[in-house]
C-alpha cells in the first residue's frame, strides 16, 4: 500500500486541480481531494515508522555498535 499511496496521493492532488470552479474547489474537486489525504495517510504514518522523528532533522537512528 506504500508504494501505490506514494503514487496516489500527488496524482489525485494534482487531478482535483483541474476542477476548479471559480478559483476554488467544487463539489468533485474536494472529492478527489479529500480521496487523495486518504491515500496521503499510510504514506506519512509508513514512513514516520521507518525513519522515524529525528531523520526530518537529518539525524537518523543513533547506533551503539561501536560500544
């Protein structure tokens, strides 16, 4: 499911931009958008698990390998 939301996700973000009516989103366009969160969800909670808080500050996981 990671890899299918990594493509998802900005692929029906960027469809629903086509949408528009009147410079906002319309009925279908906030569809495919709120569509598109469902598909952002696993790919943002997948990769907090994986790489954890500290790799957005460019840290990574602390090894003790070398103890």
């Amino acid at each position: 499911m990671y890899g299918v939301s990594l493509i998802l996700a900005p692929l029906l973000l960027a469809i629903s931009s086509f949408f528009w009516i009147g410079g906002g989103y319309g009925v279908i366009a906030g569809t495919i958008l709120i569509l598109s969160m469902v598909f952002w969800m696993p790919t943002l909670i997948t990769d907090a698990l994986l790489n954890g808080p500290l790799s957005v500050l460019g840290l990574g996981v602390i090894s003790i390998r070398g103890i």
